[in-house]
C-alpha cells in the first residue's frame, strides 16, 4: 500500500471514529464539533479519491 493509500485509510478510520463517537455525545455540545471534524475529513478524502481516480 502506499502513502496515498494508507492516509487514506487512516483519513477513513478517523471518519468511522468520530461517527461512533457522534452516536454517544449526541446530546453534548461535542456532537457539532464531531460533525464539523468529520464534514473536513471526509471533504479531504473525497479530493484524494478524486484525484487518485484521475491518475
């Protein structure tokens, strides 16, 4: 795997994280930061998959 590969997946790890994180801290302040965090993450991995796809 490479290094684009596995930022990737990290990138995607973290994103299933926060969204495990999102269910318990549905009701605390922490769930719009959560969302906030995982709205950027999941931009930044769209534009690596976008541009692995036009490689």
């Amino acid at each position: 795997m490479d290094d684009k590969q596995a930022a990737m997946a990290r990138l995607q790890a973290r994103i299933d994280a926060i969204n495990k994180r999102m269910v318990i801290d549905s009701n605390d302040l922490d769930y719009e930061t959560h969302l906030r965090q995982k709205r950027q993450l999941q931009q930044i991995l769209d534009r690596m998959k976008a541009f692995n796809s036009q490689a």
